[in-house]
C-alpha cells in the first residue's frame, strides 16, 4: 500500500510540475520571449508622444522577420513618393500623407464623381511599394524584455514590449525633429 500511495504521490508531483510550467509560458506576456518574438511582423502604427502619426501603406508594409537568432529587416518606399530626402537614419518613415483615404462623407450624389475625385488626389497614379532596404542582422535577448539587433554597421538595442497577447509588440524611441525631442511608439502586428 505503501507503494502505491508513493507511486501517486510522484504521479501527482510530475502533474502539477507540467502544468505550472506550461501556464508559466502561456500567461499573458510572460511566455518565453524568445518564442513569442519568432515569427513575421508588420508595422501597425507610430504613436508620436501618445498621439498616432499617420503612416502611408508602404510604411505599413515595413516587416521584421525574426528566426530564432538571425532576423531580417525590410523597409519599402512608394514609387510615387515624391519625398527624396530618404536620410532617416532609424529606418522608419515618418510620411505624413495617406494615400488611403476614401472619404465617404463627400456631398457626391453618385459614387463616379468619388471615384474621379480619389483619381484627381493621386494623380492617377497607382500607389507601388519598392524594397528600398533589407537588412539582414542577429538578435538576442538580454532580458527583462531587452533585445540587441546586431546589424553588419550598427547595433540596436530596443525594450520590446508584448501586447494582445503577444500578437503585437512595440518599441520605444527617442527622436529630435527641427530641434525638439519627441518619443515615437512603433507598433508591430504578429502576420
């Protein structure tokens, strides 16, 4: 009998072990953050101290490709874009037109003259996103939510933090704009 109820006991230890351990890496945001930052994300949103910054749709398309120790980097540029000052040096674009609007608040009586107004806006221009940089780096994490990107010319350490649960995650930085310092929130979505 003796046995058997030290037989369960074990039992019964390597259960509840496994389940803690399973709900340590499952509880919102304190999964293993090397697993939860592998995979594909795209930028969501910039917040510019506290308030969202429009971005155009080839900044949406600005991606970060994690494996589990090398990543990839793209940023793209509009074809149309007529912006040729591309010297950011922190690789996101700040373009503040948005080519997406549709406006459906117009006093158009027929949706034509909507289609020939968007039509007008643009140009008759089509919005094309070109690569304009792909980047291939290492990355590790140093903890407490702390990633170094280790590019061939520069490293960046950025805090990422996870959200949603961690379908979506963020970084921080601190930027100076015609001599005022701004904080911009980066927002990136898990594809």
């Amino acid at each position: 009998m003796k046995r058997i109820t030290l037989l369960l006991l074990v039992c019964l230890t390597v259960i509840i072990a496994g389940c803690n351990k399973n709900d340590d890496n499952i509880a919102g945001g304190t999964i293993n953050t090397d697993e939860a930052i592998i995979g594909t994300w795209k930028l969501s949103a910039v917040l510019t101290d506290g308030a969202e910054t429009t971005i155009g749709n080839c900044d949406k398309e600005e991606t970060y490709i994690f494996g589990t120790e090398q990543l990839t980097h793209e940023v793209y540029l509009s074809s149309d874009d007529d912006d040729d000052s591309d010297d950011d040096s922190d690789d996101h674009s700040d373009d503040d037109s948005d080519d997406s609007s549709d406006d459906d608040s117009d006093d158009s009586s027929d949706d034509d003259s909507d289609d020939d107004s968007d039509d007008d806006n643009r140009s008759g221009k089509v919005e094309t996103c070109t690569l304009l940089t792909r980047k291939l780096a290492y990355w590790s994490n140093e903890g407490s939510n702390h990633y170094k990107l280790t590019f061939t010319d520069v490293t960046e350490d950025h805090n990422i933090i996870f959200t949603e649960a961690n379908n979506k995650f963020y970084f921080e930085k601190t930027v100076t704009e015609r001599g005022v310092t701004k904080v911009k929130r980066y927002i990136f979505q898990r594809q």
